[in-house]
C-alpha cells in the first residue's frame, strides 16, 4: 500500500510530491488531465524582472523532478469518489481504486460562468479554455473574439491571448442580474481592477488608478469613463458595455451590446451588434472543492477566498483523519503560493507520519508561504489575508466545540 | 489546420512534425499526435462537437479542462468520452454526439 495519494497534479500537489518524495515516501499522485501542471500549464506573463513566467516549462520541470524521485504519476485518471474505511482513505477512479492512510486534496479551481443567453452556443468557451487552447495546444480559439467579465484572470489571458496575435475586440461585463450583481457594476468593476493596474503598461490607468482611489473620485470617474473604452495592451476595456445575449444559429455569429450605465443598469436604446467567432466568459475562479465534500469535510463560505472553503488549518490538515488540502482549494491564489502550500502540506504529513519529527519544516513552510503571498505579482483577491484570518477563526472555534463535546 | 499558433514570440515555434489522421463523422483529418481530441478539431476549424441529446441544439468545447462535459463524443465506439482530456491517436475514428432516438418521458404532473 501507498502511504499517501495525492490528487491533482498542479503546483501545489506536484511540489508537494516532490518534496515527500525526497523524504522517501512512497507517494501516488493522480490528475485527471493528459499533461501535469493543471492550470499552471496556461500561464504565461512577464515578471518585474523582465524573465517570462511559462506554464507549460515550469509544468514541465515539476513533473520531471516529480518522475526522477519515482512518484508514481498517472496521468487521465478521474477521481469520483472517496471512502474512508478503518484507518485508511479509498480512491475511487475510472483506473481501478487505490489506497492510503494520508490523502492529500490539491484538486485546485474552477471557473465561474455567466449565463447569458446564447451562451450554449458553440464559439462560447471560458477564458481559461481560450488560454489552454492558445498557449498549451497552441490553437487561436477564433479569428475575432470578445471577452465577458472583466477581473484580474480575464485582463491577464487578453494580454495572453494579445501575445499569440489572437484578435479581442474588447473586454466588456456581463449584464446585471441578481446573480452577476457586483461583476456587472462598473464601480465595483473598476474598483477591483484597481489591484491590477500596477500590471498595466499604460501610464493612465497607472495615473487614474492613484487618483481613484476615494470613492467619490471613482463615481467621477466612472461617468467620465471613455464609452469606447480605454485600452490595456491593445484591449478595449469597455467599462461601460455589457453583452446582452450571444448571437448565433448552429455557432457564435455576434453578440449584442447595450451601454449601461455606473451602476450597470442598461439605458434604452444603445443596442448594437459585433461580429464574433468566439465569446470568452470570465467569471473569475472559485475553488474546486467535491472531494473535500464527499469526504465530509465541513465548509465555509468566505468571498475573500473565492467561495466555498473546506475547513484546515495553517498546517493544512482538515479536521478528518488523514486528510490534507493544499492549493487553489484553499483559496484563489497564484502557482507560486500553491507549490508553497503543497511544501506545508508535505511537511505537515511527514510530521504526522514521523511522531512530530517535521514540526520545524512546518513552521518554517508556513512563514515561506507568507512572503510568497506578499510578493505575489497577482493577487485574485485583495483581502486574502482577511480570508485566511476568517478561516482560523473557523477552526479555533470547531476545536473549541469539539473539546465542549468531548 | 489553419488555426495553428504556429509562430509565438515568448513560446517560440510549433513542432508539426508529429502528424496523424482520424476521422470525424466519417470525414479525414490530420492533427498532432498526442494533443487533445479538441485542439485537433478546431484546429481543424470545426466547433459543433455534439447535439443535445434531447433539444438537438449544437454544443462545443466551453470549459477544456474536463469539468463542464460539454465535450462529450463517442471515440472507437465508446459514448461519452471528453474531447478536451482525450490524447488524439492515429487512426481514431471518432463521432459528434447525437440526439436520443426518442424524447426522455416528462414525469411532471400535467398542470405544472
């Protein structure tokens, strides 16, 4: 039997592969995707430092440090259930059910969608599938595209998709809904395009996002705001656009676009049409958390980490025996953060393996993750210190109840 | 296969030296061996991957990570298959997604 199995081969699980590895464990470590690298393969930008940041070789890289410490990697395997049997955890998969007595999830994140109508329709695709297709398979996701939401994966991927000479017409939101609420409201919208302006080549949004920070100057600024859009590398940011309905018989043809308004209400008759082959929706990342569930891992709900969290702590242990998170299923951050939580989790592993022999590596995997975190180049969410504090405080309180119950 | 990035200014130039070809709805292709079943499609220009089973409208590649299973095709016979987590092999011969023959019974009460 394996000690340990590890699912999802992203950062955080391949880093923490590595490093158990490297202490001699047995590990198997299981994705359901042909490459290693889960959505670390897309990536692709350039750091302060001039040096580019490709997914595709660090992927690689991870994996074949992974390989020559002899984890066992198996690639196209699909988790769809958990058990928890005596002391140890089953996996079930469509590749036979494997077993062991620490299980690790490093399942990652999903992307939310916004239901527009048409947007069924063939063409339509998320921004993270026009990523994979443009950087992985190197495939243009059309001639002619537009995106729907604008946030901080959305504006990376235009510019990603700008490097392959893949054609945006612009960026633009969705309209409101009770459901889109805050991505639709070009305040809000603009507010949380505020933490990325530092990315921006242009010295304007540079500028106006010093001068917007006050409230106040942000409804200035908003009623100000070109109708046509300003532009970030070369994509309209149209603010004040959102896409009514997508357009098409058997594929995307065109969508339908209104002006609204800095609240995001739609004023009458400013109704036009673009020509498109392809829709990118961007509803930003939420972690992709099932396992967590059928395992019965309690949740909590915090926005700042992007939805729904299983509970752990520092040393990413959940409350069920055995069971370790690490990754985007803690909270939306970047691959450099999660291949930090995947080290956490391995040390806090090998701790609970090795009577307490690791606690030092923890702490100091702990503290590493926090300078990570403060030098990230993207943050997904501004308040993500919040939202790890809330979490802790989850989990002091259910320690507490359960030493009440006990 | 036209739609190839095939020159990139950060990621360099695309190896097409590894062909193979397979077949859609009975129609020859060629794609790169190993990429994914959807990759070689719409760099085949080809979108509609499959047909509701019930309403017959058209569907394609939406999340291409595996998630959403809007990918779904039938693959050397077998149903249900995701395009987008599916390497592409010489000679596979695989079919979009059809309608059902017959509509799934509605179970609601009459006056719902």
């Amino acid at each position: 039997m394996t000690n340990i199995i590890i699912i999802g081969a992203g950062p955080a699980g391949l880093q923490a592969a590595i490093t158990l590895a490297k202490h001699n464990e047995k590990v198997l470590l299981l994705d359901e995707y042909m490459i290693a690298g889960g959505r670390l393969l897309g990536q692709l930008y350039e750091e302060p430092t001039g040096e580019w940041w490709n997914g595709v070789e660090k992927s690689n890289q991870l994996w074949k440090r992974a390989k020559k410490l002899n984890v066992d990697i198996r690639l196209q395997t699909s988790v769809y259930d958990l058990e928890r049997k005596d002391d140890a955890w089953i996996v079930h998969t469509n590749n036979g059910s494997f077993e062991a007595s620490k299980l690790l999830l490093a399942t990652g994140a999903a992307e939310k969608p916004f239901s527009i109508p048409g947007w069924t329709l063939p063409g339509v695709m998320s921004v993270g599938a026009a990523q994979v297709m443009t950087n992985v398979h190197r495939v243009s996701p059309g001639k002619k595209g537009i995106i729907v939401g604008i946030n901080v994966l959305s504006a990376a991927i235009a510019m990603e998709l700008m490097l392959a000479e893949v054609n945006i017409v612009g960026m633009t939101l969705p309209f409101k809904t009770e459901v889109t609420n805050k991505s639709s409201s070009p305040i809000d919208v603009m507010d949380s395009l505020l933490h990325v302006s530092h990315m921006a080549p242009s010295k304007f949004i540079q500028l106006g996002s010093k001068l917007m920070k006050g409230q106040w100057m942000r409804k200035v600024g908003i009623s100000l705001y070109p109708k046509n859009g300003v532009k970030i590398w070369d994509v309209p940011i149209l603010l004040r656009k959102a896409v009514v309905e997508i357009i098409g018989d058997e594929v995307v043809k065109s969508v339908k676009l209104v002006t609204i308004d800095r609240y995001g209400n739609i004023i009458d008759g400013t109704e036009e049409t673009i020509d498109v082959d392809f829709v990118c929706i961007a509803g930003g990342l939420y972690p992709l958390a099932e396992l967590a569930a059928i395992a019965g891992c309690p949740f909590y709900h915090i926005d700042e980490l992007g939805g729904h969290i299983p509970l752990h702590n520092e040393q990413m242990k959940t409350p069920l025996d055995g069971l370790y998170v690490a990754g985007n299923i803690t909270g939306i951050e970047g691959a450099k953060v999660a291949m930090k939580q995947g080290e956490i989790a391995a040390f806090s592993l090998l701790n609970d393996l090795h009577d307490g022999s690791f606690s030092e590596n923890v702490e100091q995997a702990i503290e590493s993750v926090k300078r990570t975190r403060n030098e990230a180049y993207i943050q997904f969410h501004p308040q993500i210190d919040e939202g790890r504090r809330k979490l802790q405080k989850y989990w002091l309180n259910n320690q507490e109840d359960n030493e009440f119950i006990s | 296969m036209t739609n190839r990035i095939i020159n990139h200014p950060v990621l360099g130039e695309l190896d097409l030296s590894n062909t193979v070809t397979f077949t859609f709805d009975g129609v020859k292709y060629t794609g790169l061996k190993n990429e994914s079943i959807a990759s070689a499609l719409l760099a085949n220009g080809i979108r509609v991957l499959r047909r509701h089973e019930e309403s017959g409208t058209t569907r394609g590649i939406y999340c291409n990570i595996g998630h959403c299973y809007e990918c779904r095709l039938y693959v050397n016979g077998v149903q249900g298959v995701r395009a987008c987590l599916t390497p592409l092999k010489e000679n596979m011969v695989i079919e979009s997604g059809k309608p059902l023959p017959t509509t799934v019974r509605d179970w609601r009460p009459k006056n719902d």
